[in-house]
C-alpha cells in the first residue's frame, strides 16, 4: 500500500508537471508554487511578517534575493514627513521632493526660502509648496533636504549590474565629509526632535559610510534615548550594527541585528542577511548581551533560520513556552522533513527516500514535536498538534496522527486557512489507512475529493494554500489501489497508463463507462476527473479503424469525435519524391479537408474503384493520402489527438503503445501497387514504383526503430534502398524528375555504376 | 682514418647541440616563470602575499574581476562581485584580468546574445582597468563549458576579440582549459584564444568520499599525456588552496573556504577520526560556519610532495613549452602552508 510521499510515480507524477511535459494527461490541479511538494501551509499558522524566512528553495520565499536596499523606506519617508508637514496624503509634491528631485532643484527652492530673491527653478514654481515662504516647518525641511539629497551620492546609490562605478562599495569623497560638518551644525542648533532625529540619522550615516566605526557607534550611543524607538531609530541602530560588524566586533553586531530584525517587517530580510555569528565564542557573548528572554529568542529564532531549527526550538522552548518565535521554526521544520521524506529534492543532492524506523532524524524530530504537542502549552498548541500528527502521518501511522488531529480539533480557529489545512492532513490520512476502496471508503473520500477537485484558492480565500501535491498523490494513491483490486476503469480516471488505450475492449469499457446513464456519485467524480471524454474516445476510434481502411465506420465514429473538424495543414493527397511537409503545409490550397471532410473523400475514391472509375489515378491518391496520416507523411494533424498525443516525435512515444500503428505504411503500398497494376503509361508506372520503393525505404527504419528506440531517426543511415524496379523506366520524365530530387537515387545509380 | 676521425667530430657536434637542447628548457634559457591568480574580492595584499611575489619575482598577477552569471529570476547573465582595490598596484607587476563565466550563462543563451555579453563584459572590464590605473595585454576567461554550450561560448570570445579591435586594444586572450577538455578536444572544441592554461586541479567530485575533489593523480595521469597533442601553447596552473568540506547525515552541506586542517586539528571541538576527517563533537559556530554535532569535515589540501608529484607528472608528458606556472591561489593561509621556495622548486621541473 501506497502510503507516503516517497511513491516514486508520484515523484515522477510531479516531475511531469513541474516539466510541462506531460502534454495530453497533465491535467490542471492546480498552480505550482514555492511550496514545492509541501501540504502543510506555512501561513495557516505563522504572522506573514515571517513569510521570507518560510522554507523554499529561493533564498527569501515568494522575494528571491532582497534587492530593496536603495527603496526599502520610501513609504515611510513620505509618510513620516506628511505627518510633519500636515500635507494631504493625496499630495505628490512632497513625493516630488523627496524621491525624484535632483539636488540642484532642492538647493534652489532651500535658497529661495532663505531668501526671495533667489529664484525658484521653473520645474516647482506653480508647487504650492513653495508658496508659503513663512512655513517654519517647510523651511526647515528644504535645509534638510538639502544635506539628505548631498548624502544619496554615496548612501542611496541604484547599482547597475554592468556599471562598475555604481556596483562596487561607495565611499565618502572630502566633499561629503565637509558636508557632515554641516549636519553637525544643524543638529546642534535644531530643538525639533522630528527634524533632530533625521539629521541624527544622518550624521551616523555619514560616519559608516565614511569608515568612520567608532564615531559612528558613539553618536548612536549618545543620542539613543533622545528619540522615540521608531523606523528612523532602528535605521540609524542598523549602521551601528554595521560599524560593530566592521570592526569585527561580531557579537554587539549579532545582538543590534537582532534587535532590528525584530523591530517590524520591514527590517527582517535585510537584517538577518546581516546577522552571521563566527564563533561560539561571540556567539555565546551575543547571548548575553541580551536583557531579556524574549531577546535570547530572537537570537535563537535567527539560529534557527539559517543553521538548527530543532536545537532554537528546544532552546526558545525552555526560554518561553508561549513565545511567537516557535511557530516559524516549527513551519520550517515541519516543511523540511516532508521535503526530506518525499524525496522530492530541490537541491539535487541524493536523497534517500526510504525512511526507516531507525532513521535518526525522523525520531529527533518526532521526538521534539511529540513532546511540545503533549504538553499543550504553547500558544497555539493545535499547530503543534497537526505538526505531530502530520509527521505520524509521514511516518505511516495513521492511528496515532488520528490521535493528534482530533486532539488539535477542540482548540483549532475557525480560520478559513486553518480548517482548509485541518481538512486536507484529515483526507490524506484517511486515504492512507484504507487498505481497499469499497463503496463505504468512496463515500467518506468523496466530499473531500470534490473540495479539491473545485477548490478556487483566491474566491474560497485560501491564498497560499498547499493542497495540489496531496491532491496528486491522492489520486495516485487510489489509482495503484483500483489496480490492486482490478477496478482497471477507476485506476484509469484517478492516473492514466500509456497502455491503457492500445487494448480495444478496455477503450469500449472506459466510453461505457463515460457514457453511463445513471452513474453514483462517486463515479460522476471519475467522470469529472477524467481528461479524456466520450468525443475524444470517438475520435481516437475513428482513428484507428481509418488506419485499418474501415472508412465507413470511421466516418460514423468521426462524425461524433472531439476533432472531426481540425483542418489538415496540407494537401493530404500530394505524393512527393522527396517529402516536404513544409512546403505542402505552406502551398496554396483549393480544397482545406477537415479530418471529416478527408475521410468522405477516402470513401468518394473507393467507392469510384468500386465501379472501375479512374481506378489509376484513385488508387493512387489513396496510397497518398494512407502515406501522409502515417508519421511520415505530411497530415500527421490527422492521427494527433487526445488519447494519443500530439506533436511528438516517433521517438517520444512508449512502446507498445502506438507507434506500430502511426509508422506503418502498408496500406500505403497496397494502394501504390494497385495504382500500379492499374496504370496505362510508363510514367504512370514509375510513379508507383518509385512510390513503393520509398515506402519500402520507411519500412527499413520502422525494424530498426523496432530493434533499438534509441534509433536516431534524423541522422541514420540505413543503406543504398532497392531501386532496382525503376530501370525499367529510364527514358520517362519522372525517372530524371527522381534522379534530380533523390539523393538516394543517384547514390545508388552511382553504385550501379 | 680522416674520414672517421670527421664522422666522430661532426657525431660530437651533433651531441652537443643534442645535449644543449635537451638541458636548456625548450623555449630558449629563460626558465619557468611563478605566477599566481589573486581571487579575493578586495585587491589588498597581505605582507606575506607580496614577499611571495619578491621572492619568486612574479610578473604577472592574474587577477580575478568578476564571474558572469546567468540570473534565472531576471533571465540574463549578470557580473557577480567585480573586484575592489584597497591597494595601489604593485608597478613591477603586470595584471591579467581574469573572468569566471559559468556555464549556465551559454546553457540558457542564444548566439545572438553573444555581442552584447562581450560588450557588456569589455565595459565593464575597462572601467575596472580605469579606476585602478591597470593597463592590460592579456585578459583572461575561466569556464567549464562543454560540448553543448562550446559554440556559444568561441562565439562570445570571438565577439570579444572583436571589441578588442575596435577599441584598438592590443590584449592577447588566454583561457582556462581543464582535463577532460584537452583529452577529447575533437569534441569539446578548442577556444579561439592565444593561449591556454591546463588547470590541474578540481578533478574530481566535492563529495563524502575518501577521494579528494582538488587532485586525484590517477585519474590526471589518464588524461595528462594528451597534453602534448592540444593545438594551444599551455601554462599551467597548479593548486595551493585548500578547503574542507562539511557533512551532514551523508552529504554536503557546503565548502569551507579559507579553512584548512589546521583549524581543526587545534579546536577541541572537532575530534580527529581519520586521515583528513574530523567530527564535530557538539552544535557550534567556526569561522563563521555552523557545525551540528556528529557533522564531519573532510579536509582537502595539497602538500609540498602532492605538488613536487605533479610537476614530475606535467614534465614528463607535457613536452610543450611552459613559459609560466600559475598558482591557485595567492593568500596568504595558503602561503602559510608551503615552505618559502616551493613554488621555484615546482617550476624548475619545466625547464
């Protein structure tokens, strides 16, 4: 029994989607996202500020790589200073100056409220902003500006991938640095604290930039409790981190990067790319620094993220049993081992697939987790519960993760993210510890197939919700039990089988089935599920009987197929020297046949050779058209379709499947040498002889497909072909015609030679 | 008597001249130059670093600019880290610029990207060259490209080469040829480079096994006696760099750059359990790495035997000139490790 995530069809199963290669049997679950192969949804349990650090196979789940570094606090710039000023949120003047003016702008309207004298530059002068002269606080903003645009050159400078002088490190020129004394000057003089704080920030900007660690980190000290603990504050504490770092004075660095990443969201990513203890020895240092529990569970957390998830839960557990921190830790650890045990490994790295009973980390894992959920005295102990019962399930024992999610039932939100996730580990654990698929099994899977099956994520407000993989493995699941018990028609709709199709009764069973009058439920669902329906079936035996020349029936069977009306790209009855379905494609068309219209006019020839009406030239176009539907002729539109596939190539299909049936030119040649038989002149007969010997040639490469698959059709040589028969006709036209178009021709005339 | 006596004389000269060819080095007297490639990202030599470079009077310093990469999230290839100067160049020391291109960058190009990469990269290249006053005549190009992206990448240093003429820069381009490239050359195509450089080293796979991803003479001396037949002339470079390679449950975790076995060897925290292995006995921070307890190290470095042995190896099948060998790479923890006159006395083998 199929249990876990280790399947390898399901492997396999998610291998075909992720590729975008299973073309015909891929069928929508659903969108793949940097979940991976995860059914346990992070953000059913965990405050989205941590999302970043939620475990993916990108450095910063859902970012990528945090590039934000130049526009991070844009927003809060404006915002801060539209507060300040009294401006209007709606207003885009403020946005103007602090954002896009150059600085040569900003120094104009700062001198023109020195004095009105000085001109304004035209780009502003209708700004109502520069209309209140007398506007202390607009006064003093223009002065700030004025050192902040001067301190972008090196603080705030875009870096362009291929531009050198904007990507390496920027460093203070003499300039700036006269421009700090500046700075210095105004924040002595400034008794507002708002604008004080800015020009604080500034100047300790300004001395991290300038290398200068050690006055950075003392004007950071010296003025901290001066100002409110706001985004500007724990800025200004980012440079002193990064001073410390400098001076390689890891932990007081370690311990200020913590502080920041736990100041707001806005601050993680960048702070813990920041944080990178080196030795236990700081290590141990920084966690003193701490003044409190909540501190060292900053630390652990950030621990945890990069390196150890299970020792930070210990450690955070033992700090505070009730602390937020956990919940992202466990999120992680959780998503790890169901990567682990599945298999599935984003990295590339061999991973054993097979999880045994002794397997260390499993019962490192299950140990922890255990030991939490029992206590049930975290803050949410559900997650802890279904995280239990989630790793039993893994683990493939359903009994005891049964156990854990009716525990986790009485305490679980009414959350639409939570029950979803609730109800999803109940399904698949359901699922698993059903050793057969009887009908009492069917009706207790059946709600829960046709949520999946329905589930609109973004309506049902389930953004981010992890179901596709369990959804996939589901149907596998059920798809190797149907097997088990012979239920061949169930296997099929829950995971179709390349073979499937090339047995005719079990093509007649399955539309049956599909066709069935009064169908239960549960087999309305298969229906539902299946991608391939009634029409596709009757085009597929359409299909087949044409191939065995049984037009008539095909006819019937096409009337009601999906494709009967798909338009051919060529002219199906061309028979060429040399094959160029390009250039049938792109010719110039009276009639566009339909593969409806194509198969009447089979049937309009052969009833004419019924009643020896133009028997030469109908056999003839017959033999055409039976070598261009066959793989190597230029309507293969005809053969593609559902059930078998379309633009492949003969060396992408499974053996045993079609192939003999799509290469095969017999009737080709049957007709070619009735044709023959039939023809009255010598060109006449050439024609069908050199038709014949090409098909004998594309029967050569059919046995040594048939004897290696690895054959390489575009570049094997097989030998000289027989042309023997066509030196009988040297003195036609069709005969030059061959020698001029045929390098095969003229190979072999030069071997007779 | 006479006649004998002028067979014996002219069998004399003959020796002679057989005898000065043979025991001068192949391309005249001059002997085997020391070279080595700087690949730090801050050009700032340590003390040790340039009395290394005095004592082997180095004259070349290949140093490392940038590594292109391909970018999958903004689908094209990008410069990664050009390098820094804390340092003003030493006037004596000629500087090859050397770019790492990886190979997925011609795995997901077209050829007609191939332009715009070679002008991007000589841009790029000529306002490094500027803001450290560093005039070039060779530049470098280290790839592992294979059969499939050969053609994309002749045709970027081609293009390059291009941009070369057009700026009227007389550069001579060298490239990075490893093993397998020079064995079956007829299939992985030879660069429309100057020159090339044999890198002997990296042979071999970074994984748990007994067996050293850096060196691994029984497989170099599989491939090494093609060496004679390549098409270029060929430098080569040799290694001194080191580095450890942490283990976890059966796998990699990662590669300890800038650690050798010295680290371990005096940090009661590792415990020894082999030839080049060591255990962590607890969880704990190193050198800014994590270690879990029972996580192993496998120490990867080439002693002074280990370099003497490939130098014998090259010799004695490279009978092509050897005008310099380039040492991977100039540090001074790997300095540290070799004794002052190692690296005159490897290149002494080649002349």
């Amino acid at each position: 029994m199929m249990r876990r995530f280790s399947n390898k069809s399901l492997i396999i199963f998610i291998s075909i989607i992720v590729a975008g290669a299973g073309i015909v049997w891929a069928c929508a679950d659903g969108g793949w996202d940097d979940g991976g192969n995860s059914s346990f949804t992070p953000e059913s349990f965990v405050d989205t500020a941590y999302a970043p650090f939620f475990y993916s196979d990108q450095f910063y789940y859902g970012i990528g790589h945090d590039e934000a570094h130049v526009q991070r606090f844009n927003d809060d710039v404006v915002n801060e200073w539209q507060g300040y000023l009294g401006i209007s949120k709606s207003d885009t003047e403020l946005h103007y100056f602090l954002l896009q003016a150059r600085k040569g702008i900003v120094d104009s309207v700062s001198q023109y409220f020195e004095n009105a004298s000085n001109p304004l530059p035209k780009e502003v002068t209708h700004f109502s902003m520069v209309q209140n002269r007398d506007s202390k606080k607009l006064k003093a903003f223009f002065t700030f500006l004025v050192y902040a645009k001067a301190n972008e050159a090196y603080a705030a400078v875009v870096s362009y991938y291929w531009d050198y002088d904007t990507s390496k490190k920027q460093t203070l020129s003499d300039a700036d640095k006269l421009i700090r004394i500046g700075l210095e000057s105004q924040f002595s003089k400034t008794k507002d604290k708002f604008i004080k704080q800015r020009y604080w920030f500034q100047i300790i900007r300004s001395y991290f930039f300038g290398a200068d660690y050690n006055t950075c980190i003392d004007w950071f000290e010296k003025y901290k409790d001066d100002f409110t603990q706001n985004v500007m504050y724990y800025r200004a504490m980012s440079y002193e981190a990064g001073a410390y770092y400098k001076q390689k004075k890891y932990s007081q660095a370690n311990y200020l990067y913590s502080k920041v990443y736990d100041a707001g969201a806005a601050f993680k990513t960048v702070a813990h790319y920041s944080f990178h203890p080196q030795n236990e020895s700081d290590w141990n240092a920084t966690l003193q620094l701490c003044s409190n529990n909540q501190e060292k569970a900053t630390l652990w957390q950030l621990l945890g993220i990069y390196f150890d998830e299970q020792r930070s839960i210990k450690e955070i557990y033992q700090l505070d049993p009730k602390s937020e921190k956990l919940e992202l830790l466990l999120s992680r650890l959780i998503n790890i081992e169901e990567n682990r045990v599945s298999g599935y490994d984003r990295y590339g790295y061999d991973v054993s697939t097979h999880i045994t009973s002794k397997d260390s980390a499993k019962l490192q894992t299950l140990q922890l987790v255990e030991r939490i959920a029992n206590a049930q005295n975290t803050s949410k102990p559900y997650m802890w519960q279904l995280a239990a019962g989630y790793l039993h399930f893994l683990y493939e024992d359903n009994a005891k993760a049964s156990q854990y999610y009716t525990l986790a039932k009485t305490t679980l939100p009414q959350t639409n993210l939570l029950q979803a996730q609730y109800r999803l580990l109940l399904f698949i654990n359901q699922l698993a510890s059903f050793k057969t698929l009887d009908a009492a099994a069917e009706s207790k899977l059946l709600p829960d197939l046709e949520w999946l099956q329905t589930l609109n994520t973004e309506k049902m407000g389930l953004h981010n919700f992890r179901y596709t993989t369990a959804y996939s493995w589901a149907k596998l699941n059920m798809s190797a039990k149907y097997k088990k018990q012979n239920e061949w028609l169930k296997a099929e709709c829950f995971a179709h089988q390349d073979t499937f199709y090339t047995d005719k009764k079990q093509t007649a069973n399955m539309k049956a089935f599909l066709q069935k009058a009064n169908p239960s439920s549960f087999e309305q669902y298969c229906q539902n599920i299946y991608p391939v329906k009634t029409t596709d079936i009757n085009e597929f035996q359409a299909i087949q009987l044409a191939f065995e020349d049984r037009i008539n029936e095909a006819i019937t069977l096409m009337k009601e197929g999906t494709g009967s009306a798909t338009q051919l790209l060529g002219n199906p009855f061309n028979g060429r020297i040399r094959d160029c379905h390009d250039c049938d494609h792109e010719a110039a068309q009276k009639i566009k046949y339909t593969k409806l219209s194509f198969l009447e006019k089979l049937k309009e020839m052969q009833d004419k050779i019924a009643v020896n009406q133009d028997v030469y030239a109908n056999n003839l176009l017959l033999a055409n058209a039976f070598y261009n539907i066959s793989y190597y002729g230029n309507a293969r539109y005809f053969y593609e379709c559902q059930v078998i596939g379309g633009e492949f190539l003969l060396y992408s299909f499974s053996p045993n499947m079609f192939d003999n049936m799509l290469v095969d030119n017999h009737l080709a040649m049957g007709y070619y040498k009735k044709a023959l038989a039939a023809a009255q002149t010598d060109e006449q007969k050439a024609k069908c002889t050199f038709m014949i010997a090409k098909c004998t040639q594309n029967e050569m490469y059919n046995a040594a497909f048939k004897k290696n698959k690895d054959f390489d059709f575009g570049y094997a040589y097989l030998g000289p072909v027989d042309f023997s028969a066509m030196q009988n006709f040297k003195n036609t036209k069709y005969y030059q015609d061959v020698i001029d178009e045929c390098g095969y021709f003229r190979e072999y005339l030069h071997l007779k030679k | 008597m006479l006649l004998h006596t002028k067979q014996i004389t002219v069998a004399f000269i003959l020796f002679f001249v057989l005898l000065l060819l043979s025991t001068s080095c192949s391309h005249g007297n001059k002997k085997t130059a020391v070279s080595f490639y700087y690949w730090r990202t801050n050009y700032a030599l340590k003390a040790n670093e340039i009395e290394a470079l005095r004592n082997n009077s180095v004259t070349k310093l290949y140093l490392h600019y940038f590594d292109i990469n391909y970018e999958p999230s903004l689908s094209r290839a990008i410069p990664v880290v050009p390098v820094t100067f804390s340092q003003k160049m030493v006037n004596s020391i000629e500087i090859v610029p050397v770019i790492y291109i990886k190979n997925n960058v011609f795995e997901n190009s077209k050829q007609e990207e191939m332009g715009a990469l070679a002008s991007n990269t000589w841009h790029l290249v000529s306002q490094i060259n500027a803001s450290a006053s560093i005039r070039i005549n060779e530049l470098q190009f280290d790839c592992d490209w294979t059969v499939n992206t050969a053609h994309l990448y002749f045709a970027f240093i081609d293009s390059f080469r291009k941009y070369l003429v057009q700026n009227n820069q007389p550069v001579k381009l060298s490239a990075t040829i490893r093993l397998h490239q020079i064995k079956y050359s007829d299939k992985t195509g030879v660069p429309p480079v100057d020159k090339g450089v044999l890198m002997y080293y990296n042979m071999g796979k970074i994984n748990t096994s007994d067996l050293l991803s850096i060196y691994d003479r029984p497989t170099a001396l599989k491939y090494i006696g093609a060496c004679k037949k390549y098409p270029l002339p060929l430098d080569i470079a040799l290694p001194i760099f080191a580095w450890c390679i942490h283990l976890r449950d059966g796998k990699v975790v990662e590669l300890l750059s800038k650690m050798d076995e010295r680290d371990m060897l005096h940090d009661s925290l590792f415990i020894k359990t082999g030839n080049f292995r060591y255990r962590a006995n607890n969880s704990f921070f190193k050198n800014g790495f994590y270690f879990k307890a029972k996580d192993e190290v496998k120490v990867e470095q080439m002693g002074q035997n280990q370099l003497i042995q490939m130098a014998q190896d090259l010799s004695n099948n490279c009978n092509k000139n050897v005008y310099q060998i380039i040492f991977y790479d100039l540090d001074s923890l790997n300095i540290s490790r070799y004794d002052a006159q190692i690296f005159k006395q490897v290149a002494n083998y080649f002349y």
